[in-house]
C-alpha cells in the first residue's frame, strides 16, 4: 500500500513541475495566439541561470530561494525582450511563422548555453532545509517533493486571484476570449503582449530553477519537457489555466503509475491518452472553440495560380542543371543532392496538407518513417526486390494516413497539429520498442538497392525521376478539381458544405494523399541509407519538414522545394563550418522570418507580382 501511496505522490510532484511550466504556456497562447516552442528554452535557462546564482550565493537558504526567484526573473525578463525585438514583429505573419521564429530561438538558446555552462551535467545543490525525507506508511518521500506538490495548488490559487482580482487579468482573460474585441476598446495590445510573455517566461523559468535540486541541468532540458508540456497545455485547453492543472495531475499521475501498469506503452501512454482526449474533447478538457472560426471565409487565403512562362522556363533550367550534375561533380555533390530530392519530396508531401489542405501537422514524419520500414520489412522479410518492395512505402504510408487521418480531419489548428503528434509518437514508440519487428533502437541494417541500383549516380537519377514526378503529380491534383474542392474546404468549410462538397471526406483524402507521398520519400531514404532507425519517426523528423514548408512558403507551389534545398544545404555546410552551428542557423531561421513573413518563395513571388502588376499568376513562383 506504501509504495502505491508513495508513487501517487510522486505523481503529484511531476503533476507541480509540469504545472508551473505548462501554465505559462497555456497564457501565452491564450492571449497571443502564438505556440511558443522555445518555451522549454526558457526552463532550461532558468535552471542554468539558478545553478550559477545560487553557487554564487553560498549554501544558505536565502542565498538558495534569492537565487531560484532571481532566475526566474532574469528569464521572464529574456522572454519579454524576445517579445519586443522578435515577435512584435511579426504578429501579422501566420501563425506557424511566429513558430518557426520561436524555433529559431531555441536553436539559439542551445547553443548559447552550450557555450557558457559547457556540455556536461551541472548537478545542483539541495535546498536548504528541507534535505531528509518523511516517513509515510512503510515508505519514504522527499521534504522537497511535498514543497512541490503545496506549490500546485498555491500557484494555481494566485492565478486566480491575478487573473479575476486585478484589472490587468481582467484584460487578459478579456484577450483570451476575443483579443480583436479587446484592441477595438483601447487596450494597448503591445504592453499587454509584453507582460504576458514576461509572466509565462517567469513561470517557465521558476519551474526550471525549482526542478535543480531533482535533477541535473543539462541541454536536453528543453526538448525532454517541452513535449509533456504541450501534451498538458493541449489535453487541458488551449488558453485554460484550470484546464492545464487537471491535465498535469493527469500526466503526472500516468508518468508515476505507467511504467508499474503498463510498462510496454510507457514512452507513448501520455501521447495515447492526448489522442483519446481530443478525439472525444476536440477542444481538450476545459478548452473552448475559437471565438472566430474561420468558416466565414475571414481567414481566406491568397489564389494558388499556375507560374507564369518564365518561371516555368526557370524550373526546367534547373532540372536540366540537375541532371547534369553527375557529369561534372564528385560523389559527394551527387550524395548531397540526392538526399536534397527526397527531402524536396517529403516537404512537398507537407506543404500539400497545409498549403491546399490547411492542415498544419507536427507529425508528418509518421508517414516517413512508416514508408523506411515498409521498405526495409519487406526487403528484409520476404526478399523482395528492391522495386516492389519500394512500391510497399507508400502503399504502408497512404494506409497509415487514411487510419490516422479519420481522426484528424475532425480537427482543426494546433488541435489537429497535437493529434498528428500523437500519432507520430505512438508509431515511433512502436518502432523502438517492438525489437523483434524493428530492431529496436539497432534499427534494420543492410537495406541496399538491387545491383544496377548500387551506383551512387544511377540511384540520384532513380530518386530524382520519382521525387520530380512525385512533386509534379502533387502540383497536378492542387489544379485539379480536387484541390479546388480541398481549397473550398480550407477557406470556408461552410459554404463549401452549402454547395455539396463533403469537407470532411475530401481532407481525409488530401491527408492520405500527402502521406503516401512522404511514404515514397521515406522509402527513397531508407534504401539511400541502407538502414532504417526510429529517429525517422521522431519529432525532430517532423519540425525538419515543418522547417523546409515555412522557410520557402506556404501559399506558394515551389516554397518547399526552396526551403528543402536551403534548409538541408546550409544544416550540412554548418555543422562542417563550426561545432556552434546551432546557433548560426538559429539567427538565419530568425532572419529570414524577419525579412521574409510569408517564405522566401512568397516574397520573390509578391515582388514579381508588383512589377508585373497583370500578372497575378506569379502568386505561385
């Protein structure tokens, strides 16, 4: 019975730390609509910031808790700045720019605190005081974890008095439920804006600084919490402070227990449980629709036209170059190039889905790595040739996208996004996990191409013929009436329903659509690798192709090809360059953002149009 006693605890100590982050999440999205992934940033500095004060400090109980508030400080403060200087900026841009801009951050952040506290781990002091443990039953429970689980409740408490005691919270829960209302009264949205982030970033930091004496600072701080706190700001609601406390005593108490009760599904219980939640909740436990859905056309976007003749000279000019390209260079221009197609690919797959569909998805790589295996079982289990065995990518693919797509077509923006998520990671789950199938974290070795394939230059034609013909077959259906029907969807899902289109089975369409192309482009890398490992479904597989779609544009046919070539191009001649190439990509990411809110394709496409005032078709570039 203790060790039950003991472990819900336990829970409710995770319950708090993923609280004190995930509420300053859930505000800042409320009121400025923006899905800051360099949240978990601000916790890992907040944990860094609180190691070097409080070593400054001695060993006394004040010099521990001044530090630990100090921290918290210097981060809200570091948030606000970066409200000021970088998303003020951009408050225009679409939604998903402003998150790659926050992406931007924390490749920055990464390296920066790679360079001042270095790459091991800073373990940190034990707060003063409270340094034994209680006895409970049989069992025994850390003084501090009871500081941490009072702490939930009590902050949660203060919320609610700032937020319906206080005029400022008067207008934030104002902002949270019709921001546009609020700036038509007077409100200077700008000093609002600011103190939000200032706030959220606090928090973010004080839950960072509070967790040093459980745990070691170290730079995967960031990416290891940021996850669970978007699952708690999502299952709770997006914008619901109350909402976000239920949901972190949800996925504290699933951590604390899952791994006794379900030790097999232990990595991908709390994403198990998120699917399930928006699947029946579609807005999560506490959270409220958007107070103005898009279905009255507001949010329209621009016409997907055909390029004009010039630029469609242009493209063929460099296919040409690119066919060419084995004549003159090495094998590892040929390489490179060959891995750019099939990135081109997969990006173009994504941009089918957001750009015609506006479907944004966190979890394309779902697809990708579904087609590697697909590839790679097949070889590897029924000696396949390599051709069949490359036509089961997308089949595997398109067959996962029509599965996971019924549920996500039911949704709409950062709840769809979530969802896509949380199906990327129940199938990277699988793959680590399921070692007989899989290979676990080994992965499957020795997936090669057939003989006449082996040559590194026949395989960059092979690739290159399939992705062109890929992308040009996605490029046809965005003109067919399909894509038109899919357009009708994104724009205005009611009128399209008035006139007999059926919205919701023409994006599940277009969802399965994009997924068997990413498929094809997983099978490609699989065979170009000669290897197929879990990290093809993994989270940063999905922010690589998210990252490619936003760079180039997604209100243009050629963005992802551009912002594929450039993003993996500039990664690979970074990380030869310099060991801190995070943070040079990092300020490129930021600058690009800056110069260009719609993609760099949606500039050069938007210049075209304003020196070709009739040529409304250099929309697309």
């Amino acid at each position: 019975m203790s060790f039950y006693v003991i472990q819900f605890l336990n829970g409710l100590t995770t319950a708090a730390s993923l609280f004190l982050v995930a509420s300053g999440l859930s505000l800042i999205f409320g009121v400025t609509r923006i899905v800051n992934f360099a949240h978990g940033s601000f916790y890992m500095l907040g944990a860094y910031i609180a190691w070097s004060l409080v070593g400054r400090a001695g060993g006394g109980a004040l010099g521990f808790w001044a530090g630990v508030l100090g921290a918290a400080l210097i981060v809200g403060v570091v948030g606000a700045a970066i409200e000021i200087v970088l998303l003020r900026r951009i408050y225009q841009a679409p939604e998903l720019f402003q998150l790659l801009a926050t992406f931007g951050v924390v490749l920055v952040v990464q390296d920066v605190a790679l360079w001042l506290w270095g790459s091991e781990d800073l373990l940190g002091p034990r707060a003063p005081g409270l340094k034994g443990a209680v006895e409970i039953l049989d069992g025994r429970l850390p003084e501090y974890n009871l500081l941490m689980i009072a702490l939930g409740p009590a902050l949660l408490g203060l919320l609610w008095l700032l937020f319906h005691r206080t005029r400022w919270g008067t207008l934030v829960r104002a902002a949270t439920e019709d921001r546009e209302m609020v700036a038509a009264l007077g409100v200077d949205q700008r000093l609002l804006f600011t103190s939000v982030f200032f706030l959220g970033s606090f928090l973010a930091g004080l839950g960072g600084a509070l967790q040093l004496p459980r745990d070691a600072a170290n730079l995967h701080m960031d990416l290891n919490i940021i996850a669970d706190v978007f699952v708690v700001v999502v299952v709770g609601g997006m914008g619901s402070v109350a909402g976000a406390f239920l949901a972190a005593v949800l996925i504290g108490e699933l951590h604390a227990f899952g791994i006794v009760l379900f030790p097999k599904i232990t990595l991908v219980l709390v994403f198990l449980v998120m699917a399930v939640v928006l699947v029946v909740r579609p807005y999560g436990l506490l959270g409220t629709p958007p107070a103005h859905p898009r279905a009255t056309g507001a949010g329209i976007e621009p016409v997907i036209r055909p390029a004009p003749r010039a630029l469609a000279l242009l493209g063929l000019a460099v296919l040409a170059i690119l066919v060419a390209v084995p004549l003159v260079a090495g094998p590892y221009a040929v390489a490179m190039l060959t891995e750019i197609a099939i990135l081109v690919l997969f990006a173009a797959s994504l941009h089918f889905m957001m750009g015609p569909g506006g479907m944004a998805s966190f979890g394309h790589a779902a697809y990708f790595g579904v087609g590697a295996y697909g590839v790679a079982l097949v070889m590897k289990s029924f000696a396949a040739p390599m051709l069949p065995a490359l036509a089961a990518a997308p089949l595997a693919a398109g067959l996962a996208g029509i599965v996971f797509g019924w549920f996500c077509v039911r949704l709409s923006g950062v709840y769809l996004a979530m969802l896509t998520l949380a199906f990327a990671q129940i199938c990277w789950s699988v793959a680590f996990q399921w070692v007989a199938v899989t290979g676990g974290d080994n992965g499957l070795l020795g997936v090669w191409p057939a003989e006449w394939a082996k040559d590194r230059t026949v395989f960059y034609y092979l690739a290159l013929i399939l992705c062109t013909a890929g992308v040009l077959l996605l490029r046809r259906v965005i003109y067919a009436p399909f894509g038109y029907a899919l357009r009708a969807g994104r724009d205005s899902p009611l009128r399209a329903e008035a006139i007999g289109i059926n919205v919701m089975a023409v994006q599940w369409g277009g969802f399965a659509f994009a997924a068997l192309f990413a498929g094809l482009a997983g099978g490609l890398f699989a065979l170009f690798k000669g290897s197929v490992f879990p990290t093809y479904l993994a989270i940063s597989k999905s922010v690589d192709a998210l990252l490619m779609v936003l760079l180039g544009g997604v209100q243009t046919i050629s963005g992802p090809i551009i912002g594929a070539a450039l993003l993996a191009g500039l990664e690979e001649q970074l990380i030869r360059a310099t060991a801190y190439w995070r943070v040079v990509l990092g300020l490129v990411i930021i600058g690009l953002v800056l110069a260009f809110p719609q993609g760099i394709a949606g500039f050069i496409a938007a210049q075209w149009e304003r020196r070709s005032p009739g040529r409304e078709a250099a929309r697309v570039t």
